[in-house]
C-alpha cells in the first residue's frame, strides 16, 4: 500500500470514512427512497404493498 492512502486511513476518523463510502455507491433503489420512507412513516410496512 502507498504509504498516502495508509495516511489518509490512519488520520481520519472511522465515521467519516464510512459516510464517503455511502456516498459513493450508487443504489437503483435511491430514486425511491423518498417514497419509501414516507410510507414507512404512514404505516404501511408491507413489502408487497409496497
């Protein structure tokens, strides 16, 4: 390993590291979140209804 990246993973906190690599995924299913979450939140946990 390049001792830049074992620098970079030694010096930033383990949360932070975590959040860029959610932020750098790309999931099909993100344009529905929205959606999803709303009807979560009205009650409806029904996967099929869904």
């Amino acid at each position: 390993m390049d001792r830049k990246t074992v620098r970079r993973y030694r010096d930033t906190s383990f949360d932070v590291l975590l959040a860029s690599a959610r932020d750098r995924r790309n999931v099909p299913l993100d344009r529905f979140k929205p959606y999803l979450q709303a009807e979560f939140a009205a009650g409806n946990t029904v996967a099929t209804e869904l």
